[in-house]
C-alpha cells in the first residue's frame, strides 16, 4: 500500500465551501466491482469483500482472487497470525498459504480480534485461530463491531440491548431505546447506536446526537459506524464524518450521489470508502490542503483561485471576483459589479488581467475595477474559414472605455 502514495488520482479541481478536513482526495474508479467491506493485509494491499467474489487491490489494479472457494464475499478481516479470513452466504473461508473452508453455515455478520473472530449465524459464534468454535447462548442483531479497546459490540434482543465481550474482561450490558442494528462505544466513552439509515449518540438512553444517510437498495451493506485507527470513529454516509474529532470529508455533489457500500482507515491514516457504481474514494490526510465549496462564493461557479505577489489569493468565478486575506477566513466580494469570469491572472503590480466572457480581455486594478479593457469582436465565418462578411482575419479588438 506504500506505493499508493506515487499514483495520480482524479484531480477535482476547486470545488466548493471550506472544510475542516485537511485531507485530499483520490478516486480509483471500478464501477463494476460492489465492496461491501474491505481490511488491509500485512503488505499493505487492500483485500475486498465483494459480491462477485474476492479482491486484492495493490494501488494501482483490481485482482479478483480466482481459488478463493465461494461465488460471493461479505465479510473480511485479518486475526494477528496474519490469516486471511473471508465469508459471506457461503460460509466462512481462512487463507494462510492457501483457502480452508472452515464453516458452510450463511455468515451474516462477522469481526475479529487478533486471537478469534466471531461470526454471526443462526447463532453468535467464536472461531479461534485451531478452527475450534465456540457458540453463544445469545439471540443478537448481525452487525458485529469491535472498538478501539479490543471490545466485541453487538445488539441483544428481547429486549434490545447493547452488548459487549472482551475476553478476560466482564461483558457489558445497556439498554437501547429502539430496534437498533449496530453498537459501539467510542474512545471518549459515548455509546452510539445505528441502524441502517442513520447513527445516533446516546446519553442515559436519550438521543443526544443524530447524523443520517440516505437508504440504499443494498441491504447487505454494513451500518454506518466505522472504528477507525487510535479511537478513531467514523458515519458512513454521503459526507463522512469523524464522531469523535468532528473532521468532515465533503465533495461535489456528483460524487456525493454516490452511495457508500464500505470503510477502513489504513495503518497511514488513510480513510478509504468503498460507492456504489464508483469505485474506491481514498482520503489522503495533507495539513495543507484547503477545498471550498459554492456557498463559499455566493453559490457562484469558481473558474480559476490566483495568489498574488502580496500573498492574498483572489477567486475568479461566474459571477464575481472574491479575495481571501487569510487562509481562516472567509471569502468576500472585491466588487459590486457581477461579471462571469473565465480566467484570472495576477501582475506584478497587484492588478490582474482577466477574461470576461461577453466582454472580452480588461486589466483590473487590485480592487477588482475595470481599469481598461478590450471587447473581442469576430465576424461569422462560412465551412470554408472565409469570412461571410470579409476578408480580414476573423476577430479583432475593439476598445472599451471605461
């Protein structure tokens, strides 16, 4: 995964409204490929639990894995003797050296620790690394979520509760106020709760916090909480969010339409989420990436951002001119006149050159006021690239005063 850093990713230009999120973004497209969960090996390759089957991703190419024993993947992880543990309505498969079938029972749910993984069937389940397995007493939701403290989550039913094991360690109990599906408790020792649609944080069995997603034709697709790397947790939903850092990565809404079918945060800090009909978004942290959004610019089209010589920079966009004196602060207007504006370039003097469609080429003092300018005049020409109207070269200058 270390050779991750020397790809050329989709460069999404300036796009919108200020984040808090220092993270850049790469997209590695693959529309044909569904992954619903996703873990990273010890060479830092990415493994893929998909619908057709399973995928090694090394960065650059998607590899389907052709001896891996079942028609489809649901669940991935790795246990701490390095083995590769797979299921789905199959059963569940272990790779190390090659595939062992270790249970033909349809895995509904699934997590590991680095000495177990549990499994959720007709019944809850532990496989230890021999293949031994040990079954619980317990009726449980599927979704199986391990925090950052090595402690298994999951919903008991009848009635709804929040349950935990951590082996060597007391189970934990807590009521739940409503039919939820995923539980976990975060590094700062909030309980959240979720179901498909939506997370809530929960406070002495009250809603304290709620955020929501939209709902998705995909059933299977894991809830929205996602335990991250140092206590991290993360919402998986059309933004992504940190629940416990408040970190939000947004994007343009052509790729927010996008739904997500699966997270991991990687060894590097690396978030990484798996959209339906996309492929992988890959979140790379860099402390000094900024990104804006339309809001940022009176919902104007940004078209170009320049820094001057005096170290502001100056957005160009399809209605105005706006500055930013410091990197923390928010756009202004420089002017009160709206122009659509195509191009932007910055001179020695403070001033810039600008390209104003339907008005043509103008010098702009640092202000943004039209200083003098020049209109773009062009005669019609026929398919022969002679002009209808006349011989002379197709466009000309005209000057504008001002």
């Amino acid at each position: 995964m270390y050779r991750l850093t020397l790809i050329c990713g989709l460069s999404l230009g300036v796009a919108a409204r200020c984040v808090a999120a220092p993270h850049r973004l790469r997209v590695h497209p693959n529309p044909s490929i569904t992954t619903v969960a996703m873990t990273q090996g010890p060479d830092g390759f990415l493994w893929l639990a998909a619908e057709d089957g399973l995928y090694c991703f090394d960065g650059l190419h998607y590899q389907k894995i052709p001896d891996f024993p079942f028609a489809s993947a649901r669940f991935v992880a790795l246990t701490g003797d390095g083995a590769l543990w797979v299921a789905g309505r199959e059963g569940l498969a272990r790779y190390k050296d090659r595939f062992e079938v270790v249970l033909r029972e349809g895995v509904v749910g699934m997590a590991a620790l680095p000495d177990q993984v549990f499994v959720k069937m007709e019944r809850l389940a532990s496989v230890h690394l021999d293949g031994s397995v040990h079954y619980f007493r317990r009726s449980t939701r599927p979704d199986l979520t391990v925090d950052s403290a090595g402690r298994l989550w999951f919903v008991c039913m009848s009635p709804f509760r929040a349950c935990s094991i951590a082996p060597g360690h007391p189970d934990e109990e807590e009521n739940l106020p409503g039919a939820f599906s995923q539980v976990v408790r975060g590094s700062q020792g909030q309980l959240w709760a979720a179901d498909q649609g939506r997370a809530v944080a929960l406070r002495n069995g009250k809603e304290t916090r709620v955020f929501e997603r939209r709902p998705s034709n995909k059933t299977d697709r894991p809830g929205p909480l996602l335990p991250g790397r140092n206590g991290g947790l993360w919402f998986l939903g059309e933004t992504i969010r940190s629940l416990t850092t408040g970190v939000e990565f947004r994007d343009r809404q052509i790729y927010e339409r996008f739904q997500p079918t699966a997270g991991y945060e990687d060894i590097r800090g690396h978030v990484w989420v798996a959209k339906l009909g996309l492929g992988l978004v890959e979140w790379i942290p860099d402390a000094a990436w900024q990104r804006w959004f339309p809001e940022n610019f009176g919902q104007d089209a940004a078209a170009q951002i320049v820094r001057t010589r005096q170290g502001t920079h100056v957005a160009a966009t399809s209605g105005n001119l706006y500055g930013l004196e410091s990197l923390t602060a928010g756009w202004t207007p420089l002017t009160n006149e709206s122009r659509r504006y195509a191009a932007l370039l910055a001179l020695n003097d403070g001033g810039f050159l600008a390209s104003i469609r339907k008005f043509g080429l103008a010098r702009l003092s640092s202000d943004g006021r039209v200083v003098n300018g020049r209109a773009i005049r062009c005669h019609p020409w026929t398919s022969t690239g002679k002009s209808s109207r006349t011989a002379k070269a197709g466009c000309g200058w005209g000057t504008r005063s001002h």
